[in-house]
C-alpha cells in the first residue's frame, strides 16, 4: 500500500513509488496491511497542518518528495465512523512549532490503485449509527413537530442546536423518535479531561461544541425522556452526554427525573454516561430506576488516569466503587474505554485493565477511538513503560473474557 499525502488545498496523491507507514505510539513502522480495512463508509480524510508525511522504504523517509512547485506535503489521516477502532496512529513529523491538532481520532490511512485503507477493525455492527440515516430533508420538519409538542421546553431549543450545527446522532434521535437519545442536564464537572469536547483550557484546541448553559427542570427531562421511551423505535435514554459535564452532579435532579419517566411509561432503556465519580450519586440513580451505566476511563492506572482526566475531589479509587455499586444494584455495567494505539495497547495497560474488568464484573467494553492530539496526549502522561501488544491483541484479549461483550455502543437492556 502507498503513501497518501496532500496539498495545500486538499488534494490527495498516492506516491506511485513510496510504501505508507503508520505510527505505534512508539515508533514509525510498515502500514500495517494484515490489519488493513477499506476505508468505511462515513468516514473522513483530512489533512494534518504542519505535519509532513513518513513514507516507508525499509526504515522511515521523512519529507520524500515535494511538488513539482515545490510546495510542502502534508500528511493525511482518516477520520473513522463509530463501530470501528484504529490500530496505528498515522506517520507523520511535527514541522517545528505549530499548534495541536483538534479533538478528532486520527487514523492510519494508505491507498492503493486510488482506493483507500485505514488501519483499523471493526467493532461493531453500525447500522443504527450510519450517517447515511441522519440529516435527511425530514429533520427540520421533526424539529418544528417537538416544539410544537413542547414549546416551553428549553432541551428540545438545546438538542435542535446539537442536531443541526453540530449534526449529533443522539441529539437527532430525540428528533426521529428511535434509539439511543441523549439529554443533558449538566453545565458543570468535576474533571478536566484533556479529550474533554465540550469545554477547554484558553491556549488549547477549541473544543468542537459547546457545553449547555443551563439546568433543566425535571419537568423539561421528565417530559421529553418519557416521550421517546414511551413512543420511539428501540429506545434508550441517555444521560451524559458530550455536550454537558459532569450528570452525577445533578443526582437529586436526575433521581427525580427517571422516577418520573417511569411513573409514566416502563418501556426503553434508561442509562447514564459518567466519570463514575460519586458511588453514593450512582446508587441513588440506581435505586430511582436507571437500567445501565457507562463509566469512560482512559486506564485503569491511577497515575495514568490522573493525567489524563485530572479529576476534582475523586480518583481511580471512587471510580472502582462505582462501577462495585453499579454490579450490587443489577444495572448493566458498561466500561467506555477510550483507546489510543501506544497507550492503551501496552502490556502494563492491559493487565491493569483485565483485573478491574474481573474484580468489578463488567457486562461490556465500548471501545471508543479517543479524539486528541496524540503528540499532546503522550507529552501530558507518564513516561511509558513496557510493551506494546497492539490492539488487535488488546481486542483479542478482551473477547476472551467469559461473559464480556465487546464492542462500541450502549446496548438496550429492556
């Protein structure tokens, strides 16, 4: 498979000579192509500004060629769709100072004979989140319909927001009645994440959304929640979502929340997505009714989890008992693990995980490509150590666990 690069302007080239190469986290290697897919369907391409390209002739060639006008290349990464998890990070070399990369998960990618491969497997089936089934010609009409079903509600002005300019998936669910819709409730955390999407540090990347800027009643989430679970396709709920903080924050709101959804209707799915970080918050929604939890982890290594999530007031330790709490109260525990080739896929990362999995009981791993400039991300944790497996062999593992699922998305357990 080739190196492909880019112009200035986006125009993409396949070095008719030039072997690609792809990045471990640790070193420049051959493209991986045993673990080569052709690049899915939804998936993007994007130039890497002031990032030249890495070819591979037997060992890394930096800078190969220039245009015949001799204008620098740039190097090129594929943007994935949800349902498949990169193994390589693409090769490239940092052109003296520039600033990060924004919050996307940068992938491998070659061609061949003009078509192109990302270095990457599939995790799941991705039917339900295909993006050839959202932002048709009916969603502006469905949004016009739930206003006029809720006009005084401020969530459904905040997710028609969220579905439009930001074309979010769960938040135009809430819109065509079906599947896994999110609701916000949340303007605060008690984290700062590096990966965080909906709020940044001044100096840093923006983030690629905003955070809602308000609290709701729990008349607008009551009233918007009960109606998808009560009429959609497949429903399920969901708390926390990327464009909000922390939901266990809002416990006593959410509490009464999902009470009254269930008063109203006991069909769909009702989950949260949370940093795990308050055992007695969890158990509290628990006991009002919440079906499943989903706990987002970059490790399971305090010093690594520490570095990355920089957590206020918890720890690796809260996040534990969580996850304990979820298991005694029967909810469906899911561990949203956010991987990176060079991290999440050494050897010291992997144990640490498999004892949390089987000390804890969890019931399935979302794999999650984790959006971040990977140079950034490596610069902020820990010195690594030990070997890299790969994520193959991660994914590999982690199926052979008797009992865990696998794959990328919430699944519905009612």
């Amino acid at each position: 498979m080739q190196l492909l690069y880019a112009d200035a302007e986006g125009t993409l080239y396949e070095d008719p000579e030039l072997r690609a190469a792809a990045w471990t986290g640790a070193g420049i290697v051959p493209f991986p192509e045993r673990d080569a897919i052709p690049l899915p369907p939804g998936s993007d391409l994007v130039l890497l500004p002031g990032r030249g390209p890495v070819a591979w002739n037997g060992k890394p060639v930096r800078e190969p060629k220039r245009l015949k006008n001799g204008e620098k290349l740039h190097a090129v990464a594929a943007l994935l769709p949800a349902g498949f998890t990169r193994t390589h990070l693409p090769a490239y070399h940092v052109r003296g100072r520039v600033p990060d990369l924004g919050l996307l998960g940068y992938t491998a990618v070659a061609a061949r004979d003009g078509q192109f491969f990302a270095a990457a497997v599939p995790t799941d089936e991705a039917y339900r989140w295909n993006p050839l089934l959202y932002n048709d010609r009916t969603l502006p009409r469905r949004i016009k319909q739930k206003r006029r079903e809720f006009p005084k509600n401020r969530l459904v002005e905040h997710l028609a927001h969220c579905a439009t300019a930001y074309h979010c998936l769960t938040a135009q669910n809430i819109f065509y009645t079906r599947w896994e819709a999110g609701i916000p409730v949340s303007p605060g955390c008690n984290a700062a994440c590096l990966g965080c999407i909906s709020l940044q540090e001044a100096g840093c990347c923006p983030a690629p959304q905003e955070r809602i800027g308000f609290v709701p009643a729990v008349d607008e989430v009551a009233e918007l929640g009960a109606a998808h679970l009560a009429h959609g396709i497949e429903p399920i709920l969901s708390f926390g979502q990327g464009c909000e903080g922390e939901p266990l924050l809002q416990a006593p709101l959410l509490a009464a929340a999902i009470r009254a959804i269930r008063k109203a209707t006991d069909r769909g799915t009702i989950n949260l997505n949370t940093n795990g970080s308050d055992p007695q918050a969890l158990d509290r929604l628990a006991r009002a009714g919440l079906d499943s939890v989903r706990v987002s982890l970059v490790s399971a290594r305090a010093e690594v989890y520490g570095a990355y999530h920089r957590p206020r007031g918890f720890g690796l330790e809260e996040v534990r008992r969580s996850l304990a709490v979820a298991r005694a109260r029967g909810l469906f525990v899911n561990l949203n693990l956010l991987v990176l080739p060079g991290l999440t896929d050494r050897e010291e990362e992997m144990e640490a995980l498999m004892e949390l999995i089987q000390a804890v009981g969890v019931d399935k791993v979302q794999l999650r490509n984790l959006n971040i400039d990977p140079h950034r991300l490596f610069k902020a944790l820990p010195a690594a150590r030990g070997r890299i497996a790969g994520v193959p062999v991660l994914i590999r593992a982690l199926r052979d666990v008797p009992g865990l699922a696998v794959g990328s998305f919430t699944s519905a357990v009612r």
